[in-house]
C-alpha cells in the first residue's frame, strides 16, 4: 500500500468515525433540550442589555447583544455548563463501536472523538450567538458600527452599572464584528479545554468522574473571579488591579472573557496570548488522551461506562 | 390520591415552593407600627416575584410529571394494566398529574398566607379585615397552582410522546420560556399567551376578570384531552 493510500485511509475512518458520532445526534431529546435551555439562557442573559436599549429608544449593532451579554465571565460560566450536558456521553460508546474499532485504528476513533467536540462546541457558540441577535432583532441593525447604545454604555457609568462590558479602549479598536469574532474565538477555546478534560477524566475514571471534572473546571474559574475573590480575600478597591492581574492569567474562565485583556490599562494576557495559551492546554490534554487510549479498557459497549 | 399524597416529590416541590415564598417574602418592610393589611399585602408581594414565575415551571412538573415513562420503562404498567381497565389508569392519572402539578404552590402558598397572618397581623394597626385582598390573594394563588397542574399535564403529554426524561422534564420549562420570549421579544400586544399574565390577570380578560377562568377551564380541557388520547394510544401499544 502506497503512503498516501494509507493516509487517505486514515483521513476516511477517522472522517466515517465522525459520521457516525453525529448518527442520531439531532433526534437525542439530551441534545434538542440542551439547545432549548440555551436558547432560554441567552433569553435570560440579553434582558438587561435590551433593557437600556428599550429605555433609551436606541437602537444596537446584531452583534452587539452577544458581546454584551458573553462578555461577561458569569454568562461564560453558565453556558458552559449547559456544554457539560452537551458532552455527557463522551466518549461515543454505542453497540457499533467494537465492529467499527476493528475496522479502524483507535487513533482514527480518538481523533474523530476530537473532531466531534470541535464541531458540537463550535456549533454551540455559534449558535449563542446566533440566538442571543435574534432574540434582540428588534433593536438591532447589521452595520458593522458600533451603536449609540454601545457609546451610551461606554462613556457613562451606566456599562458598570448594569454589568456590561463595554469600554471606549473596545469600540475604538474594533469593530463589533471583529470583536465578536475574537469573543467567539475565545469561548471556543474555553470550551474545548473544557470539553477536553471531560473527555479525558471520562476515559480515565468514568463518567461522573467526567461530569466531576467539568464543574470543577467551572468552580476553579468562578472562584477566580476577582469580585469574588475579592470579597473572599476582604480585598479594598485600591488593590483589585493586583487581583485582577493575577486571576486575568491565571484562570481559564478569565481567558476567555475579552474584558479581561490587555486593553493598554493592566498588564492582562492578549487575546492572542489566550489563545495560545488555550492551545497549549489542548495539545497537553491531547496527548494525555492519547497516552490514555493505550491502556482504556472497553468493557462496556452498551453505551453506557 | 393516596398514591400522590405518598409521592415523595411531591413533598420536596412542597418544601421549594414553601422556601421560594419565605425568599420573597418582604421581611425588610416590616416597620412598626403596621397598617391594616400588611400581612396580606406582603404575602402578595412574596407571590409576584420572579422566583415563583421562574420554580413554576420546575417544582410543577417534577412530582409526577413524567409518571408514565418511570412506570412503562420499569415493566410496572404492563402487569398494572392488567389489574386496572384503559379507562380506569387513565383517567387516574390524568387526575393524579393535574393534581400533583396544582398541590405542591397551592400547599406552599396557603402555608405561607397562614403563617404571614400568624406573624404579621398581631403587629399591626387593630381595623377591620380586609376580606377583598385577602380573597383577591387567594384567587391569585389559585391561578399560580392551576397554571401548576395544566404544566404538569403538559409534562406528561411529553411523556407519553417522546418516553423520555429529559423531554417530559424540560419541554414544559422550555414552552412556558417560549411564550415569554414572544411576548416580550416580539409580539408585545400577545397579553393572553403570557403566563405571567395569567397569574397577575392585569391585562383585560373581560367582566371581572372572568375571562382567566374560562382560560383556564379551557386549557386545562384541552390539555387532559390530549394527554388522555396520547395514553389510550399508547395503552393499546402494550
């Protein structure tokens, strides 16, 4: 067999081993619900972005809502939580999977497994976003320009007030398109290191150990919130830059909040150095994963670990 | 009914709801001297909050909502179905769903008026009783606790369609958040179809209100409809 037979090979089981994670995918009522409640939370999240919009009689960019509301590292948390629901199942054991296991290699399966987290969170936030601008279409205009909503928040105290994020550092550097593509990219990231380390306490412990996991990961990033960790630590308002600092590098969920970024003002990572940072924790859980697979045991191919 | 009242969930949405009222309830406004009434002005305040707006949905559908998947999925229906005819089970449980989704805010909430007249009125104002607020906060609880028992109905007929947890669980959260998001997002005009409204009544449902009433007879007809026909249909399937 030549070498890019055998690579095409590869890249055709691993792609049928995709196919058939997503066989049933849109008909699991898991799945279907967890969409709803997502659509429920973004209902609940965007209320008070609108609100301002409402009272003021101004108008706000499509995208502005989902920057708003998921700029936020509690609206982070909370959507995260429904991906936990999402990826209970990981990894995809049916009946099928010791015929499809002899036919392909496990590290076919274990890509595919990656690929398949990939698609469903990217979908996931999508989505969100998607939903979050439908459900303030009334309001909103496709323009790539920030709105005076956007302005209204930015140069009052209103933005901290009502908790959104919305700096003038922001709407003076991007564009909200742009910004929210960077958000998207953010909580992409997030998402998969946390659907990553389900994944993998999953395929080492077993599912609740999975499900464990995935809160904890949650709980680490909550807890490193700098409101909350200053009202833990009895911190003065004169020394939350030095909190901020610590936890915009050292907790994940702060990553992936884009108000926690170097805007010119703290020394806070980049979104880029997010990013990376993200990648590197993927590649570490990857290769756990990997080294996991080795010795994983499939005792149980009733779907159930 | 001494099946339900044996239901242990139906307790534990007792008890939520019980400690959603006491959340709400306006405690911080007790000031002596009170006027005439506060107890039953504060009890309404407890009532109108958003936590009983957002529990509804949850503690309604969880005592027995999803009844018919736990009993089909264990193999109880098929050998109860043989000591007990069609008819019989249905009509059981249609009533025992309805029932368990209107009891557990109608429990709480009379609990919760008891305790506010306890606590509140002997340190009020001596006047008279004020029989209307008091009989207008009944009325408002029996709305809380009737929309209760049509979700919880709505709960089963997820139920006995998908014969799945999640759906029979979540849909009615998901349908109830439904009709919010189109009355508040789109279609602001859409008073009838919110289920806020329907606890409040503020909106114009006719001479004394009664057009609500009628609502409520008629989506609850409705809802025990279906539900009946969904169960005869899958009885038969057995």
């Amino acid at each position: 067999m030549k070498v890019s037979d055998t690579k095409l090979l590869f890249v055709k089981q691993t792609a049928s081993s995709v196919r058939w994670n997503f066989l049933g995918f849109f008909k699991n009522p898991r799945i279907i619900l967890t969409f709803l409640f997502a659509l429920v939370l973004c209902f609940f999240l965007s209320d008070r972005a609108l609100m301002v919009a409402d009272y003021y009689d101004t108008p706000m960019q499509a995208l502005e809502p989902f920057i708003w509301t998921f700029g936020d590292a509690t609206s982070i948390l909370l959507s995260s939580l429904l991906l936990i629901l999402l990826l209970i199942d990981l990894p995809k054991l049916t009946p099928f999977t010791p015929y499809m296991l002899l036919r392909t290699r496990k590290v076919c399966w274990l890509l595919a497994q990656f690929f398949y987290i990939f698609l469903v969170t990217a979908g996931y936030i999508l989505y969100m976003m998607s939903v979050t601008s439908l459900l303030c279409m009334q309001k909103t205009y496709a323009g790539n320009i920030w709105s005076k909503t956007a302005a209204l928040f930015a140069y009052s105290s209103m933005g901290d007030k009502f908790s959104v994020p919305s700096t003038v550092k922001v709407m003076e550097s991007t564009t909200p398109v742009e910004c929210s593509l960077q958000m998207v990219l953010l909580l992409i990231c997030y998402a998969l290191t946390l659907s990553f380390l389900m994944l993998y306490f999953q395929m080492r412990i077993g599912k609740k150990a999975g499900i464990a996991a995935g809160l904890c990961y949650s709980l680490f990033g909550f807890l490193l919130d700098p409101e909350t960790l200053a009202k833990i630590l009895h911190k003065e308002e004169y020394e939350m830059f030095q909190i901020r600092r610590i936890t915009g590098w050292v907790s994940p969920l702060n990553h992936a909040t884009y108000g926690m970024h170097d805007f010119g003002y703290d020394a806070l990572p980049t979104v880029e150095q997010s990013c990376a940072l993200f990648l590197l924790l993927l590649l570490v859980m990857s290769l756990f994963s990997f080294r996991m697979l080795k010795r994983y045991n499939f005792n149980s191919f009733t779907g159930e670990m | 009914m001494k099946e339900l009242l044996k239901e242990k969930a139906l307790w534990i949405s007792t008890v939520i709801c019980f400690a959603a009222l006491l959340a709400a309830f306006p405690f911080y406004q007790i000031e002596l001297p009170l006027g005439t009434g506060s107890f039953v002005k504060m009890y309404n305040v407890a009532l109108d909050s958003q936590i009983v707006l957002f529990l509804l949905p949850i503690a309604s559908v969880l005592p027995m909502g999803a009844i018919y998947v736990k009993e089909s999925s264990s193999g109880f229906l098929r050998l109860y179905i043989t000591r007990i005819s069609f008819m019989e089970y249905i009509r059981k449980k249609l009533l025992q769903i309805y029932v368990s989704g209107f009891l557990p805010f109608f429990l709480a909430g009379g609990a919760t008026l008891l305790l506010s007249f306890l606590l509140i009125y002997p340190m009020e104002l001596q006047g008279e009783m004020p029989w209307e607020e008091v009989w207008k906060s009944c009325r408002f609880l029996l709305r809380v606790s009737l929309t209760g028992g049509i979700l919880a109905q709505i709960a089963g007929i997820f139920a006995a369609f998908f014969r799945n947890y999640y759906m029979a669980y979540g849909l009615p959260f998901v349908c109830y958040y439904m009709l919010t998001i189109l009355k508040e997002r789109y279609f602001t005009d859409m008073y009838a179809m919110y289920p806020a409204e329907w606890l409040k009544c503020e909106q114009d449902w006719g001479v004394d209100s009664l057009g609500i009433w009628v609502f409520f007879a008629f989506f609850s007809a409705a809802a025990l409809l279906l539900h009946g026909l969904l169960l005869y249909n899958r009885l038969r399937e057995i």
